[in-house]
C-alpha cells in the first residue's frame, strides 16, 4: 500500500512539473508577442511568424533549413519557440524584446552552421530562434553593378559572408565579403545601422569575423561582378592505382599558380576513375556551372537556388585546413590509408592563389591570402540516426591529428565557416579571452584582438553570444586605448 501511495505521488509530482514547464514556456511566448507588437512597426500575423512545440508547424520549420541532422536528433536541445520576421522591424523588435524578456535569442539565416549553433543551443537554456528565412527581397542596380540582398534571400547568405564565403570565382574575385561595399544590422539596442551609422570598425568586423556576435544581418549590399557568358565544367575521376598519388602531388605545385580563370579542386572520395576527355568537357551558362559545382543533377533549374534552403542533409562531422606547402607523396599515402578505413569519408581541396593572394590578411578578418596554397575540408557523413556517432567522430579526430605536420602551424589554421567545437567552446554567457583565443586564432590569426576590441565596444554586456562568438573584455577605457594601440 505505500509503495502505490508513493508511485501516485510521483506520477503526480511529475505531472505537476511538465505542466508548470509547459505553462512557463506559454508565459514566455505570450510576453514576446505583445512586447514585439509593441516595438514593431508592422502587424504580425501571429499564426504564421511564432511556432511553439506545441504547434503542429513547429518540427518542419526547425528542420526546414538545418543542414546537420546530428543536431535535430531527439536529445538535441530545442528551442521555446521560433519567430520567423516578415519585415526589418520585426527583427529590431525581438532583440529589444529578448533584452527585456531576459531570453536566450539564437538566428538563424540559412541553418548552414555545421555545429548548428543558429538552431541549438548546448550551453544555455532556455533559448529562442529568431529564423530569417522569410526576408528574402533582393534589389539590383545595374546601373551601379551592385545589388542589397537580404539575409534570408539565398541559401544561407547571412552566414555565409560574416565567414568570408568563398566560391568559384574567389581566385578572380576574391572572397563574397571581399566584395561587400555595405550592410545593414541590428545592434544590441535595436537600431538599424548601414555602414556610416556602425563605423568603419565594425562594417570591418562583420565581413569575415564570424556570425551572430556583433549583432543581426539584415542586408548585405554586394558588388556585381561580370561573368562570361559561356563557361567549361569538367569532372576527371582519378584512382589510386591509375597514379592519383603523382597526380595530386603535382596539382599542389601548381595550383595556386594557375591562370585565375581556372578553378580546379579536388574532392577525394570512394570512386572509379578514367582520364580527361573531350566529352568530359561541357560548355554550359555560368549560373549552370554554379549547379554543376553543387553537385545538382543535369538539367536542374536555376530557380532551385532561390529556395533558400539546403537540399543535402546528412549526420555529419567536419574540419578544415589550410596548407601552405605540398604534402609529400609518403604523407598522402598515409591519408589515403586513413580513408579508407572510414565508411564515407569525404575531403574537398580548393585551390588559393589569384586575387587571394593579392588581399592583406588584414583587409577584412578572413585572414588565409598569400602563401596559401589550398584549403582542405574534411568530412565523415552517415545517414542512420542508429549509427554509432562517435565511432566517426573518432575517426575524423584522428585523421586530424595525423595531417597536423603537413599543414599550416603556429595558428594551425582554421575556416570559421566550417565550425569546429572541438578547437574550443565558450562557457554560457561567460567569455575568456585566453580560452577563446585558442580557436580564434585559428579562425583569424592576428585578426582575433581587432575582433575583440570591436566586440567590446558595440556589445559590452555579451547580449549576442553563443559556443565560439567572439568574447568581450571587461577593461577600463585606459586598458582599451592600449589594447587599441597595440592592434593599430
């Protein structure tokens, strides 16, 4: 009798706690509404801007744009709601609001972050997602070969060029924040500044320094650039015992050195190979070729790239690399072997040198130019949620460990927007600047105390924050105007 007396008590105590949690939650979003009503200058429509766990939209519009299904498994931490802006003001309204509401506010562009740090938060809870997918206007002035792009517009382009965002034409052009000539944000007051309202310092900051740490991207205003009207995509297959090793080891000599028309990477994958051919080579529209390069299948429709979100989805792992010297033959033996020990291994090596070369490290916070050679991104990928994750996880950790003597040292380099947790984390709403300087100086070599500083200044009290933003350092002014002589 006293064992069921204390079964009914727990079941009722247990009762008692998800629905004060549940009743909580309602509080939160309840509060948020009418605090962003207030602050807005445009009527929400309500049912379709605010999706709570409870909503039967909720899940589709969380995994709508994640790119990473390692962070929308059951266990990963999920958000008390998700607000997705119809208009600029929408946006202000929830920065004020979260300030006021004392939430935890996470953004999201184009859910592309490979720790999923836009949609999950690991170490604070709760937390909200501001989710910009709707914003998606794009204004071009041909007259002015430039165009204003929302953030939501294209698939992750709000993230994608506070990392740098490189592509096919970064060896003509240089890099998408390279060609960044304005911008429009929300700071940490709500206010929308363009680049003579945020300062030279900050319009520095956000093209290559990292997302979500000085605020909310709204809109990017980008140069245009001329692209031929016609270009050629070719595809080469290459086996290990048709002379991949030789092949490889002469392409690294060469590469960065090519005519910066040429674009040739490397993906090293599980396949069979045969030489160049003449059929291999297609002419084909430059906005074809940017599908051909994505891997879309032929005859895919441009339009494809206006959904705004990723169609490959997949568990996986990744990190990065830059090299600054040829891997010798012996060491690409050593790769290859380690490959093929893994059930899906991917690395993807994208040539440097043309205009990469001819931009200073310190021209934006991006800072792998000259003397790179090529960039190598590494990935393990599976399917199955019942896959043992860290069996691959492990093995991608050891396949980094060994390439660590033939690549970039003294920072090991890093690609911010290929994110790595392993390189470091933050600790809630506290920042170090020793600890984070381990991975921000692998994301940003000398750049990272520029970044700090101008971190310290616009966001002093951290609002914008998550597992590796940039920390705020809590000097006098004095201490400021040293550490400012120092970086200038």
């Amino acid at each position: 009798m006293e064992s069921s007396k204390s079964s009914i008590f727990l079941l009722l105590f247990i009762a008692i706690l998800r629905s004060t949690s549940w009743t909580a939650s309602a509080s939160v979003v309840d509060d948020f509404i009418k605090c962003v009503s207030v602050y807005s200058n445009l009527s929400i429509p309500i049912s379709t801007a605010f999706f709570t766990p409870n909503n039967s939209s909720f899940t589709s519009v969380l995994e709508s744009s994640a790119q990473n299904l390692r962070y929308l498994t059951p266990s990963a931490p999920k958000p008390e709601f998700i607000f997705t802006p119809f208009h600029d003001s929408h946006v202000q309204a929830s920065v004020i609001c979260a300030k006021q509401l004392d939430v935890h506010l996470r953004v999201r562009s184009g859910g592309h972050d490979y720790e999923g740090l836009s949609y999950v938060s690991e170490i604070e809870t709760p937390f909200i997602i501001v989710d910009l997918a709707k914003l998606r206007s794009i204004h071009v002035d041909i007259e002015d070969n430039s165009a204003w792009v929302q953030a939501g517009a294209t698939i992750g382009i709000g993230g994608h060029i506070t990392g740098g965002a490189y592509g096919s034409m970064m060896r003509k052009y240089g890099l998408g924040a390279d060609n960044v000539v304005d911008a429009r944000i929300v700071d940490v007051t709500g206010r929308i500044l363009d680049r003579a309202a945020m300062g030279e310092d900050l319009f520095w900051a956000i093209r290559g320094g990292g997302g979500a740490s000085f605020g909310i991207i709204l809109w990017w205003k980008l140069n245009l650039v001329p692209v031929p009207a016609t270009v050629t995509v070719f595809t080469v297959a290459k086996t290990l015992e048709q002379g991949g090793t030789k092949l490889l080891h002469r392409w690294q000599q060469i590469v960065d050195k090519l005519d910066e028309d040429l674009f040739i990477r490397v993906i090293i994958q599980p396949a069979s190979g045969e030489g160049l051919r003449r059929k291999d080579c297609t002419e084909t529209t430059w906005i074809q070729s940017v599908l051909y390069i994505a891997g879309y299948p032929s005859g895919t429709p441009p339009e494809v790239l206006l959904q705004g979100k990723s169609t490959f989805k997949n568990y996986f792992k990744a990190k990065s690399d830059f090299v600054k010297d040829p891997i010798s033959e012996s060491g690409l033996e050593g790769l290859w072997k380690r490959l093929l020990e893994e059930d899906s291994p991917l690395t993807i090596w994208t040539p440097y040198g043309g205009m990469m070369s001819n931009i200073p490290e310190s021209e934006i916070p991006f800072p792998h130019r000259n003397g790179t050679i090529f960039m190598i991104q590494y990935l393990t990928l599976w399917q199955d949620e019942k896959e043992d994750a860290e069996k691959h996880m492990d093995w991608i950790r050891k396949l980094y460990n060994y390439m660590g003597p033939y690549v970039s040292m003294f920072p090991r380099e890093a690609y911010v927007n290929y994110r790595d947790l392993d390189l470091g984390m933050n600790k809630k709403s506290s920042t170090s600047f020793i600890l984070a300087s381990i991975w921000g100086n692998k994301y940003f070599k000398d750049n990272f105390n520029k970044l700090v500083k101008v971190k310290s200044k616009v966001d002093p009290d951290n609002f914008f924050r998550h597992e590796q933003s940039i920390p705020t350092l809590s000097l006098s002014n004095h201490c400021l105007n040293e550490l400012e002589k120092d970086i200038w």
